[in-house]
C-alpha cells in the first residue's frame, strides 16, 4: 500500500513515497548506504521481507514499488510467492534507466504478487504493471506531476479521491510543485481518514515517508518513519 508522486524540477526530479503498513507488521530499518555487486545503493529495508519499497543508487537511478489490490483478485495465486521488496535491490545494480527497465521486463510475474514498478532517471520514467499473469510496460518523460496510488482495500477504492485531490493542488498551470507535492503526501481528510493519502484506519497507517531527489547537482534520500502520523525525520545523504 503506498501513494508515489514525481515532480520534475530544476533539471531533474523529486519522488515522494507514502508507505501505508499494517499496524502489527515491524518496524522498517531506516536507509543505508549498500553496497550491490557493481552499484551502491540506499534505500530503507523491511525486516518481514528483506527488500524494499524505495530506493536509489548512485546514478541516479531511482525505483520504487506498489502492491496492487484489484477485484476479482488473479486467479490461481498461491502463497509460496517470493517477497515483492526483493526486486527492488537487483534493479538498483544497474547503472543506467534502460538496463533495468531491460530487467524488470524479464521478471515472472507469476513469482511475485500483484505490483506496479517505478523506474526513473534524469527526466524518463518507465511504470511496470502485473497482473500476475504477464507484464505490461509504459514508458514517458516527466513534463508534469506524476500520481500512482494503492490500498488494501482496493486499488479502485482510493484511486478517484486522491486523483481528484492531486489534479486539484497541482492544477493545469505550473506553480510551486514541490511543496503542492508535500501538502498532498501530508494531506488527511478528517472523516475519511481511511483513503486519505496519509492514511489511518485501526488496522494500518502512513508509517513512513520517504523524498528521493535527482538533478544535476544531487542525488539524496530523505526518509521519516512517522509515528501515529506524527512527523519524525530521519536524513541520509
């Protein structure tokens, strides 16, 4: 369950990631510097799966993941499926956008849950779609904000409200992007707290939100685990 937005800026890009979690589920460790086989990469870790939702490397590249909840669920899914969060780490050792987007085309969709896939770098941003059955691949450049957004009460449940809430702060006129962008990650209706984009209902919340900058000048994460959606931050660069 997460909410990524991409807005260009400078010479570059600014992604922002909502990660909505059980409330039972434990806590993410926060971003590091890894080193992969041929790339160092940062990006937060969650200790049930061992990947990750989000992440960065040292090009530039930039990637992040959604679960997708659709109804009717695929059919014949089983629960001998690798982890989703692992996929995330092997697109990050390649060292250019088209490298991985080559890898993420090759995945089995049959071998992971349902998901959407983000891959960006410099002012190109490719979406990799499941369905459990085979991949659908769309590819674009970044001339305006971007909003992909997922929930386990369905995919189609929050889509309309938050579009609608995206297409309003953001507008058909450029203005001041980047902090539209962090009003809509913080933004909670009060009687709808459950398909707010910083969400809470008994059984899950916005845990953790993390900014991940691109330009010629920095490539930096920003990452803030929130408790009881009450903002802590926590810097790596």
């Amino acid at each position: 369950m997460c909410t990524v937005t991409i807005v260009p800026y400078e010479d570059g890009f600014r992604l922002v990631c909502n990660r909505d979690e059980r409330r039972d589920r434990p806590t993410a460790l926060p971003p590091t510097v890894r080193r992969l086989r041929h790339h160092r990469a940062m990006f937060p870790v969650d200790p049930a799966g061992g990947g990750t939702w989000v992440g960065v490397n040292g090009a530039g590249l930039v990637a992040a993941l959604l679960n997708r909840n659709i109804e009717p669920p695929a059919p014949g899914r089983n629960q001998s499926l690798r982890s989703r969060g692992l996929i995330i780490p092997d697109l990050l050792d390649s060292g250019s956008w088209s490298d991985a987007l080559d890898l993420a085309a090759g995945l089995d969709p049959a071998r992971f849950g349902l998901f959407r896939l983000v891959l960006a770098q410099r002012m190109a941003v490719a979406v990799v779609t499941s369905d459990g059955l085979a991949l659908s691949v769309e590819t674009m450049p970044i001339p305006r904000p971007l909003m992909l957004t997922s929930s386990s009460l369905g995919d189609a449940v929050v889509e309309a409200p938050r579009r609608r809430l995206f297409e309003r702060l953001f507008g058909d006129i450029e203005r001041d992007w980047l902090r539209m962008q962090t009003r809509f990650h913080a933004h909670q209706w009060p009687v709808r707290t459950d398909i707010s984009v910083n969400m809470a209902r008994p059984d899950a919340r916005t845990v953790s939100r993390t900014r991940i900058d691109v330009t010629s000048r920095l490539v930096g994460l920003c990452y803030q685990p929130l408790a009881n959606n009450e903002r802590r931050t926590h810097r790596a660069a």
